[in-house]
C-alpha cells in the first residue's frame, strides 16, 4: 500500500534535524524545469506563482543563490503548510520514520515524486502553474504518467490523500490492478458531503500520523480513523472514496 501527499508552498532549509538520505527519483526532469525558471524575469514568475511582491521576491532570490543539490533538507522536514503541522514528522518516532519512508510519496510540481527523505531546495512551483518547457503546455502535460508509474510501481493500493490538482497525475494514469482510495473529510449538508479547504488539509496531516503511528497496511483499517472529531461514513463511502464526517456537537 502507498499513499499520495501534496507539497506545501511554504518551505524551510531544515537540514539540521535530520540528514537527507537519497537524492529525486527524477532530478534530470527537475533541472530542466528549475533551469527554465531562473531563466525568466521577475514578472513573469511573480505572474506564473500568483504571489506578492514579497514571496516572488524571496523565491526568486532563492532561485540566484541555491542549486537544485544545495542546500538540501529531507523532504517531510522541509514542507511546512498546515497538512504537514498537523502530520507534526518533527515528533516522529524511527518506526514512524520508517514507515512513511516506506509507504509515503509526496507529489511535486518541480520534483515529480519525493520520498520522505529525498533531499530537496525550498521552492514555489504548484502543478497547476502555465509553465511552458519542453515544447509541453503545462506541468501536467511535461509529467504526463511518468508520476503513476512511479507511485503505482509494485503495489494494488494507493491512498490519496493529496489535493485534486496533485491526485489527478495518479488518477489519470490509474493502472489496471491498482485500487485508487481517495479520503474525503467533510460535514454533511444538507444533504451533501462538503469539503472545507483548511480542515481537509488538518485531516490528512492527521491520517498520515494515525498510519504511521498504527502502521497501516490494510486500507480497511483506515475506517478507525477518528482524528480531530471525524468518523468513518459508510453511508457516503465505496471502494474508491472513504469518507470521514465531522461530528458535531451534540446540543444541550
């Protein structure tokens, strides 16, 4: 069994708490896109970023003073959006290290495919971006399968816990024989299971942490997951789609 992360935009040089084991899967393909983007000017990628002044600032100087080898960090250590606060890898134990080293991937825009402890720059490079390289339109089309066939290599289950626009480069190339179980974590509205942006983002930092501390291999025993108030819905759930409810607070 495997499981899909997204990156986060926000990024540190943590190369202190732990030491980089292994170097991308696919940093050829990583040069080419890191060297188009030094190649352009500071409107454009303040365009193709969709920031402020002040983080294309920081980034573009990124881009003058680092390599795509320096300095390096691993990956589950240099990631800092919230999914990754409340997966908390800061307070791993080594099994739960080992665990994920085993089982997790995160999918990149620049990268492609991170292993855990892949050494990896801070960088701003969403998949969604119009980036034109390679005689290819964007990002999506400059991977194309290559990222499923890595994460689906070896394997009948995959765990997406990764954002739509990062989970499409698996789910578009799903290969035959692989189970493809997307987490859905949301409140029941009217009806309707709705999905709210910064608690999805919290519950997959939280099953990721519930795996790893309870070391899942069977994607059934996901259901047990109860993190931050949510529970398993068998109502609103199949063999592709797990959902997990918010329970609310009960009136008095």
């Amino acid at each position: 069994m495997k499981i899909i992360i997204s990156p986060a935009k926000k990024m540190k040089a943590d190369g202190d708490t732990l030491p980089w084991r292994d170097l991308p899967r696919f940093l050829p393909q990583a040069k080419v896109l890191y060297d188009k983007l030094r190649s352009m000017p500071f409107d454009a990628l303040q365009k193709l970023w969709r920031c402020n002044d002040r983080i294309a600032a920081l980034n573009v100087e990124r881009l003058k003073m680092s390599g795509l080898q320096h300095p390096l960090a691993p990956a589950i250590l240099a990631y800092e959006g919230i999914q990754y606060q409340y997966m908390a890898p800061n307070v791993f134990t080594q099994e739960q290290f080992d665990y994920v080293q085993e089982h997790l991937y995160i999918l990149s825009g620049l990268y492609g495919v991170l292993r855990p402890f892949d050494g990896v720059i801070p960088y701003r490079l969403e998949m969604q971006a119009k980036l034109e390289v390679s005689n290819c339109k964007d990002l999506y089309e400059y991977w194309g399968g290559v990222l499923s066939e890595e994460v689906c290599r070896n394997t009948d289950c995959v765990v997406n816990l990764a954002s739509k626009e990062y989970s499409v480069c698996i789910s578009r190339y799903q290969k035959p024989g692989v189970r493809l179980i997307t987490c859905v974590f949301g409140e029941e509205e009217h009806g309707r299971v709705v999905e709210k942006g910064t608690l999805c983002k919290m519950a997959r930092g939280e099953m990721v942490r519930f795996m790893a501390e309870h070391r899942i291999v069977r994607p059934e025993d996901l259901k047990e997951f109860s993190g931050l108030n949510y529970a398993f819905s068998r109502k609103h759930s199949d063999a592709a789609t797990y959902t997990f409810l918010l329970k609310r607070a009960k009136q008095i």
